[in-house]
C-alpha cells in the first residue's frame, strides 16, 4: 500500500540523523525545487531549518513566507527580496510562533521551552539547552493535540506536559524524542532534528515528496502523537467507587487523593491492556537475578524477551513459559544466552503483530499503535491490514480514554467516538456507520493483497 508506515519511520529512534540536510544537498539546485520556488542561497535554505518555513522569491522584488502544512500551502506574508527582508522576517515569525503558543496554551494547557530552559542531565546524559518550537513543529503539535481526547476543569491527565526542543544532538542515542518528569511535570523533549525533513501533519505526507523535500517515512505529527501517547498510558485516571482519581507518583494534586484500591487498579488495567496486545510478565532470569520483565508472545508457543539496543541479529532471545532462556529445541539454557530472532523475525513471529519495528516493551508498541489508529485514514487503514489484533485493540483503549475524559452518561453509550479521519466524533447511527464501512473497505484490500 503506497505511503505505510514504513520500518523506516520509527518513532523513538532516527535512521537518518540529519535527513533533511542531506535533501538538501541533492535537491537545491533540483527542478523540483525550481517549480516550487525553493531559493537557492543557503541563507534562505537555513531560513527554512530555523522557521519550519519555505522562501519563496515571487518576483525581482518580493520574498514569499510560505508554511506547508494542514494539507495546505499557506504564504503568510512578504518581505523584499533582500537580506535585510529576511531580517524582518525572522521577526515576524517570533511574533508568529508567540501567538500560536499562547493559543495552544490557553486551549490545551501544554507549554513550550525557550532559550531560557536547559534540561537536566538525568533526561539525555548532560544539561542541554533548549529553544523555541517552529512553524512547523507547532502545526504537528497542533494537529496531533487537536486529536486527543481531552476534559475540561477534570483532573484526568494532568497536568498537560511541557515540551522541550534541544539545541544541540544528544551523542548518547539514537532516541528522537523522550517522555519524563522536569520539576515534578510530564515533560516531552525533542532531540533538535527529530521533527524537522518530516511533513508536519498526516495531511501532508502524499504530496511532500513532491515538493522536493523527504523524509524518513512518517510525519512529525506521528512522533508527536506517539510521544502523547506515553502522557496518556502515565496519566490516564482509572476511578474506583468512591470517586477518588489515581495519578502516577509526583502528579498528584491538592484537590483529590489518590488510594491504595485506585493505584492497584490502575496497574491492573495498565496490565490487562498490555496483555492484550501478546505481552507477559514475568520473573525473567537474567545474568542470574530474577526481575520481573515484560515479555512477548511468539506463535511458536515461546516468550522473547528484548536484549536492549544491541545488534540486529541478538534482538529477541527466546523463553518459556517461566521466563528462563531456552535454546533452539526449547530446552533450557542456563549458562547460555539462549537462541536469539532479529527484529524483523520478532515482528513476524509476534502472536499480536507490532505496527512498526520500534516495540522493545509493551509501552511503545501501544504508543506506536495508537499513533496509528489516532492519524487518519491512512495510518488506521495500514494497522488495520497489518494487524488486526493490534486494531483490535487499540481500538478499545483509544475508547477507554475517551470515556475516561468524556464519560458516558448515566450508564449509557459512548458519547464520543473516534473517526476514521482520526477526529472524534458523536457516537451516533451515522458515525457508526462510516466507521463499519470503513474497516470493512480496508478488510476487503487486505484480503486482496
């Protein structure tokens, strides 16, 4: 199916670590950028890098600030065609970003760095400082929020995180981003080229190649939306009979007390939802010390457990059913490190079959699921394909959090629901009815392929 997402587009880990350079080197003097109106002079190209917008030279005199995003290709303003005019430019567009991030503030609670904030070295190894987001980091931001389930003046889910954007690569990893606590608040920091040579949203991937630009597979609104996702499985109340609101340590609030009966509750739903998508706990034997590790299900009847970021070829090593690492006729393999699948093979052998190659534990390929399921047409129907049960699935925790922040009343049925488009919707007859078409459209192509 054209434009899947792609093994290539893993949220939490860059295969490119600077794509949109590298684009940058091969395209300038392109056709391609010559029809759209790319400058060439690198001070424009780099106006590009530091804005998230494209500079467009519409005649001798006038400069064109174009930002191509929502599926649309918006010129914002003019400036003349003149360094001083990109000078003004940048300008303008501090005055631009400011007022986006007041109007997201003000309606989804988030909060964005500035060159006034440096994130602690807990987070990435050292302090790094930190910037504002740009046009087009905001546009993903937006449309990725704008997709979440959300309640007003409730506790559930907050307090909404504050996201960093660093200055400078984090030489330690390979991570694109990273979700925590900075000051006791859920806190998203982006690593400075995680966003950037990606379209911003889900609306701008089929026509983004076209524009002379590239990327590594998905949009920077699915990095976004996977990163959410994490403050979502962190934050998501589950509320026992009396009515009291479980929030992970550091985020309690003075307003309502969280019990021992709604935290284990909580972890019990956190567990069953895990379970659902063919993961395990378990007492797992490594180096000699017993831990309790998540564990995935294989069709063959085993459990692999994740070795971490080691070579392709070690990625998974097989268990039983106790967690003990076993060789390749299933016999335990107590002085050995057992036999080992690559990624790819995990992906094949997985009874509930991951969306992407990124699910080292049960946290990520939920967030990558719900990524899926949450970006529209496209990435639901390509999940749907791919993994039925992963569907499945997601389907109904992407409900429970809808019910969590919109609860049905009295007993009732949902009263939102999310769909295809990945907007949420009222739960009625024919909304319904476009989402049964919908999966059984994509059904049918799947069935055909």
């Amino acid at each position: 199916m054209g434009g899947e997402i792609s093994d290539g587009a893993q949220t939490g880990r860059s295969t490119d670590h600077n794509p949109l350079r590298s684009e940058a080197a091969n395209h300038l003097s392109s056709k391609t950028n010559q029809r759209i109106g790319v400058p060439y002079q690198s001070a424009d190209f780099d106006f590009y890098l530091k804005t998230g917008l494209l500079v467009r030279q519409s005649n001798a005199h006038s400069f064109e600030y174009h930002l191509l995003a929502f599926g649309k290709d918006t010129n914002l303003f003019e400036t003349a065609a003149t360094k001083n005019g990109l000078n003004e430019a940048e300008t303008e567009v501090g005055k631009l970003i400011a007022e986006k991030e007041r109007e997201l503030s003000r309606k989804y609670h988030v909060d964005f760095s500035t060159s006034a904030d440096e994130v602690p070295p807990y987070i990435i190894g050292t302090s790094t400082k930190c910037r504002a987001p740009d046009l087009g980091e905001l546009a993903a931001i937006q449309s990725a929020l704008e997709k979440r389930p959300r309640s007003e003046g409730t506790l559930i889910g907050s307090p909404a995180p504050k996201l960093y954007f660093l200055t400078k690569d984090n030489s330690a990893g390979t991570a694109l981003a990273y979700y925590s606590l900075i000051g006791g608040r859920p806190a998203i920091v982006f690593e400075p080229e995680s966003l950037h040579g990606k379209p911003p949203t889900d609306l701008d991937k089929a026509d983004w190649y076209g524009k002379g630009l590239s990327y590594s597979g998905s949009s920077a609104e699915f990095i976004v939306a996977h990163e959410l996702a994490h403050h979502d499985q962190a934050t998501l109340a589950q509320v026992d009979q009396t009515n009291e609101v479980s929030l992970p340590e550091g985020l309690q609030t003075s307003q309502r007390k969280t019990t021992d009966f709604s935290r284990r509750r909580s972890d019990f739903a956190e567990r069953q939802q895990y379970e659902s998508i063919g993961w395990k706990l378990v007492k797992s034997n490594i180096n000699g010390t017993f831990v309790d590790q998540w564990m995935l299900r294989g069709k063959d009847g085993f459990l692999y457990r994740h070795n971490g970021e080691v070579t392709e070829e070690g990625s998974w090593t097989r268990c039983n059913d106790d967690g003990h690492p076993v060789n390749e006729k299933g016999q335990i393999s107590f002085f050995a490190r057992g036999y080992t699948i690559t990624r790819q093979q995990m992906v094949e052998n997985a009874v509930v079959r991951p969306i992407t190659t990124y699910f080292s534990n049960p946290a990520e390929m939920q967030a990558e699921g719900l990524s899926a399921f949450r970006s529209g047409k496209e990435g639901r129907a390509v999940l749907l394909q791919r993994s039925d049960l992963l569907y499945q699935a997601m389907r109904t925790a992407d409900q429970e959090q809808i019910d969590a922040k919109c609860p049905p009343r009295h007993g009732q049925d949902s009263v939102l629901i999310r769909s295809p488009d990945g907007e949420l919707v009222v739960n009625n007859e024919d909304n319904r009815r476009v989402i049964a078409e919908f999966e059984a459209k994509c059904k049918e192509r799947s069935h055909s392929l």
